[in-house]
C-alpha cells in the first residue's frame, strides 16, 4: 500500500492493533514536512506483520528516479 503524502499516518492508524491481514505485506508513506513523517513512521511500527516506511521529502522526488523500474504497489490511498 503506498500513501504518497501520508502526514501523520491518518490513514495507517485503522491498521494498528486490528488482525494481521495477510494480503498487506508492506506500507510506504512520503510526507514532506519531517515532524509529520516521524509520527507517521511510529504509526506504522505499531502495526503488525507489515514492513513500513516513511519516505522523508516529496513524494515525486521520491518516484521519479524509479520511473524506470517504479516499486509496486496494489492499492494507493490518500486525500483528495
């Protein structure tokens, strides 16, 4: 699961404590601003059975350079 700009981890927190989901390997999150990203990076540590990162800066700066061979991810989630 990937959120390109995850703030706090609003959208990670449904995840923490609930029943390890078998599907969800991994979760990476970009958040520009780095308090932001730091308390998202605690949320993701506290869910279980998922490999997580937060990925400090823009989320575009962050891709781009993987145009080439982009990471995979199956489901995208954030705030319009």
């Amino acid at each position: 699961m990937l959120e390109p700009s995850c703030g706090d981890g609003a959208f990670f927190r449904p995840l923490c404590g609930s029943v390890p989901i078998p599907s969800l390997e991994r979760v990476v999150g970009c958040e520009l601003e780095a308090e932001e990203a730091e308390k998202a990076a605690r949320v993701l540590a506290g869910i279980p059975g998922v490999a997580g990162a937060v990925e400090g800066g823009d989320f575009l700066g962050w891709v781009l350079p993987k145009l080439g061979d982009p990471p995979e991810f199956d489901a995208v989630v954030g705030n319009p």
